[in-house]
C-alpha cells in the first residue's frame, strides 16, 4: 500500500508545500476583496444602467436581443405582493432592471447587460479591481518559479478577464492559463474540481486550490486537491473548519519534492 505523501506543513514562517505544480484561485474573499462586488460594481452598475441605455447602445444587436429578453421577464414578473411589475411603472425598464439589481435577482439577460456596462466601466478607467497587497507579486513570483495559475470563480471568464486587466497592479491576465466559472459545474461539487484537474492535465494532488469558502474547499479537498482557506480581512466566512488557513500569500513557500518527508 502506498503512504499518501503529505503535501503542506505549517511552520513558524509560514506554510510550506511540496510536489504543487499548479495553483487554482478562487477570486472574491481570496486575490480580491469581497467589498468590491457588493459596494462598487453592482451600484456602479445600477447607477451606470440608464445612461449606458441612453447612449444609443440599445442600437447594437445584442443589446436590443438583452433588453427583449428584459422586457419578457418584466410582462410575467410580480413583486413580493403579487402584483405584476410591469403594471406598476409601465415605462421604466431601467426602474426594473435597477429593481432586479436590489434584489440580488439572477436574471440572466441582466447579468450579461451588467458585463456590458462593467466592460465600459472598466475600459474609461473608472472601474479599477482592487486585489489584495501580497497578490499580484506572489502571483508573479509564483509564475516566475513556473507553477500554472488558474482562475475558478462564479463570476463569468469575461468578467474574470476584465478584472485581472483592470486591477489595481495593472493587466495580469498573461499570467493566467486557464479561466474556470461555474460553467464547469458548482463551486461546492467534487466533480468540478476533477473535471479542472483533467482540464490542467494534472494529478488532483499536484494542485493547490485557495478559497475563502470551507464549502468549496472541503469540495476541492474531496476531489484530492491541495487546499488552503482564504482568511482575509472583510470576509463574511472566518472559520476554516479545521483547514490550514492563509492570510497572506506571501506566507506560502513552493518545494519541488513531492513529499515533505522526503527532507530532513
Ligand atoms: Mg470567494
């Protein structure tokens, strides 16, 4: 029988891994702070909505099929009291759509027009991602010693991609190999995380996965991934759950051994 190599030992400076060839992140709560979804995007996308209608974008193609698909949901829709949405403000399907934004309500035709309008945001300059201080030089460092980055977030590969271009350290997205959403299965399934592993053509166990949900960690963990919880300031989760967790990248060390007790 085969002793399972152990993969990650928590010492005084920190936390040591051996034998990780690739490192799959977790966006918000873990490179990124989760205050910038809640108190940036979605106001600027609720503040930005009217005007980007406005200024004629409803003449391109897909945004007119984005705001049929809008206008469909709000004929059938109905407010907490049963009554029918669109009876309320016959004109106002940005009124809606704002409506929809307050209610954290996923309709899908909203979010697509809401990466629209985050796309502006982000290409004029006033959107900007703020990551966290240790994140984009560790990322680099990592990168430089040859380790793969991925991406695994709920949010959209184009939504992942204009935040890693747009981030307080400038475009990072050349460091990345692989961009994963949920398209790929749910964050909180062990099945997801196999099909990344064969996605990277990658053994489970060489790879490290970081997150700042115990749900998702645990899933990866399931599937035979290497993972650390994400502890970060601002985050609505602090429990690890019995899982090493990291507060800062810069605590993590990278051993080419496969096997901590392979060393003295
Ligand atoms: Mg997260």
């Amino acid at each position: 029988m085969s002793r399972k190599p152990a993969r990650l030992r928590r010492t005084e400076a920190g936390i040591e891994l051996w034998g990780i060839a690739q490192v799959l992140l977790d966006i918000e709560g873990t490179t990124c702070p989760v205050s910038f979804v809640a108190d940036t995007l979605f106001p600027y996308a609720s503040r930005a909505l009217g005007p980007f209608l406005e200024a004629g974008a409803p003449r391109r193609e897909e945004v007119r099929q984005l705001l049929a698909a809008v206008h469909d949901a709000w004929v059938r829709d109905e407010d907490p009291a049963g009554r029918r949405m669109r009876e309320q403000d016959p004109e106002d399907a940005v009124g809606y759509l704002r409506w929809l934004i307050k209610q954290d309500r996923k309709l899908p035709a909203l979010k697509e027009l809401q990466g629209l309008v985050w796309a502006e945001g982000y290409r004029s300059g006033e959107l900007v991602a703020p990551l966290f201080p240790d994140v984009a030089d560790s990322l680099r460092r990592w990168h430089a010693q040859g380790l793969g980055l991925s991406v695994y977030s709920s949010g959209s590969v184009p939504a992942q991609q204009l935040l890693y271009q747009h981030s307080s350290a400038g475009d990072l997205r050349s460091l990345f190999k692989h961009w994963f959403d949920t398209r790929t299965g749910p964050k909180q399934q062990s099945s997801s995380y196999e099909k990344i592993a064969a996605e990277l053509r990658h053994d489970p166990a060489e790879i490290l996965f970081i997150s700042d949900s115990a749900a998702e960690c645990l899933a990866a963990q399931e599937a035979r991934m290497v993972v650390l919880f994400s502890d970060r300031d601002g985050n609505p989760q602090r429990d690890p759950q019995g899982l090493t967790a990291v507060t800062d990248f810069t605590q993590l060390t990278f051993q080419p051994e496969t096997d901590v007790n392979s060393t003295p």
